[in-house]
C-alpha cells in the first residue's frame, strides 16, 4: 500500500498488512485478510458503541489486532488526497 511511504505510517505496515483487496471477493472491499469480513463492518460496529471484546466475540475468527488493523486502514484512508 503507498499509504506506508507517502504519509511515513512505517508503524503501521504490520498493522496494515493484515488488511487485504481483493476485486474477486467482497466486491474488492477492503477485508481482514484471511475472512470475508469487511473493514467498513468492523468501523461500522465500533461507531455504534460496540466494544473490541464484543466484537471479537461475535467474530471469534479475527485477532484484537485485526480491529487495530481496521482502524488503522481508516486513519491511512483518512490522509489520503
């Protein structure tokens, strides 16, 4: 992703790297590598109150990192022009 070099987010690469885009699954929407389960769900649930642990209970299949790694996504996505 540029996001890692134009905005210097070197922090952020492992974070980043769990993240994944795909145009031949969920649309090409950015996804937890690994699941069909969307960034933009993972945002979607957090700005409705939920917390990282019912999150991560409803979805057992994704890591505390995975949110981190969503966030993440938004921030870089935030910067970008």
């Amino acid at each position: 992703m540029a996001y890692r070099d134009v905005y210097g987010a070197q922090f952020m690469t492992p974070l980043l790297d769990r993240i994944s885009i795909d145009p031949r699954i969920c649309f090409g929407k950015p996804r937890i590598k690994g699941t069909r389960i969307w960034v933009s769900l993972i945002l979607d649930f957090l700005a409705s109150g939920e917390t990282k642990d019912q999150i991560l209970a409803a979805y057992p299949q994704l890591q505390p990192d995975d949110i981190q790694a969503a966030l993440a996504y938004a921030v870089c996505e935030s910067l970008s022009p």
